[in-house]
C-alpha cells in the first residue's frame, strides 16, 4: 500500500508497479471532509468520525455511520449556492 499525500507519486509508482494499491492517509480524509461542515458542527462529526475509523469490523463500521446518517438527517438541509 502506498499512501497519497505527494502529487504525481501514485502514478510514478504505478507506472513501474501496476499492481501497487493506493490509499488516502485518513486524517487527511477527515480534513477533508470538514470543508463541507458548519463551523458549529465540526465537533460533532469528528466525535463521530473518530468512533467509525476504530471499528473492530466492517459491520460495527456500518452502524456508526447508520448512526450518523440518522443524526444528520433530523437536521434541515443546507441551501445550495
């Protein structure tokens, strides 16, 4: 597995290993994912977020994120621009 944080680093890779798998570092995932949150809620989903990644299995992984889903979903939707 090769992580992705250098630019033009996977394709380098690839191009001599084609087989090599390539995976985005999950901190920077999560960062990532808080440009599309509210200020307010940023504490929130990380908690959240920070129970997901630790799942012993993909079904415990699977109602943490259920779990969130719900939580979001009581909330009104963000007007589009």
């Amino acid at each position: 597995m090769l992580p992705v944080q250098i630019k033009g680093l996977p394709e380098a890779v690839n191009a001599v290993f084609p087989k090599t798998l390539t995976q985005p570092c999950i901190v920077h995932l999560a960062r990532a994912s808080l440009l599309y949150v509210s200020s307010t809620d940023v504490k929130g989903v990380m908690a959240t977020l920070k129970r997901i990644h630790p799942s012993a299995t993909a079904e415990e992984a699977e109602r943490e994120l259920d779990a969130f889903e719900a939580a979001r979903i009581s909330r009104p939707p963000l007007p589009t621009i």
